[in-house]
C-alpha cells in the first residue's frame, strides 16, 4: 500500500498535535473539547464519513462523537449528506480552514 498526500498530512498533523498537547496536572492529560472537535474534524478529512468510522478515528464515545458531530454541523464546519436511511459527514471549506489554522498555530507554537 502506497503513501498518498493524505496519509502524510494525516501524520503531520497527528506528529504536531501531539507535541502540542501536554498533560495537565489536574486533568491527567485529557483532551479538550477543542482538541476533541478537530480530531473529529480531522478524521472527516482524511476519509472518515460514517459517525461510526468518525466515532473510531477520533477515538471518542458514541454520545461525544454525537454531541460533537452535531455541534460542528450547526455551526457549518461539517455537512450532513442524508444517505438512504443513514447519514454521511463531509468538511465543509469552513471546517477545512478551521482544521488549517489549528495546524498552523500548532506549528506556530511548537517551533
């Protein structure tokens, strides 16, 4: 299996995030919502379409992918595509920007 450009954005945003993302004492290193949501986001772009998928990539409950899916779909970042009886999640070019800037202040920080 061969490398494309979504494999190798997937791993650098994957190898900055994870630079970025130190574990807080009182919290034990838990995520945050923000982080949470472009995870979410994240998974999306790189081919994730079904919630379940989505819910897996983005390593989150049923419920948080949910609530999470919902709240980004409300505020334009992701679309719902009606998919038969089910439902698909596309990024919208406002949620690929988001996901953008989030990477570059990533980079920002950590350089």
């Amino acid at each position: 299996m061969t490398s494309g450009p979504a494999d190798e954005s997937e791993e650098q945003f994957s190898g900055i995030f994870a630079r970025v993302r130190k574990p807080r004492p009182n919290l034990q290193g838990r995520r945050s919502h923000t982080e949470m949501m472009v995870h979410v986001l994240d998974a999306i772009r790189n081919g994730a379409d079904k919630p379940t998928r989505v819910m897996y990539k983005a390593n989150l409950s049923w419920s948080a992918c949910q609530n999470f899916l919902g709240h980004l779909a409300e505020r334009g970042f992701v679309r719902v595509v009606p998919d038969g009886p089910r439902r698909r999640y596309e990024l919208t070019p406002s949620g690929s920007e988001v996901l953008s800037s989030f990477t570059r202040v990533a980079e920002a920080i950590i350089a």
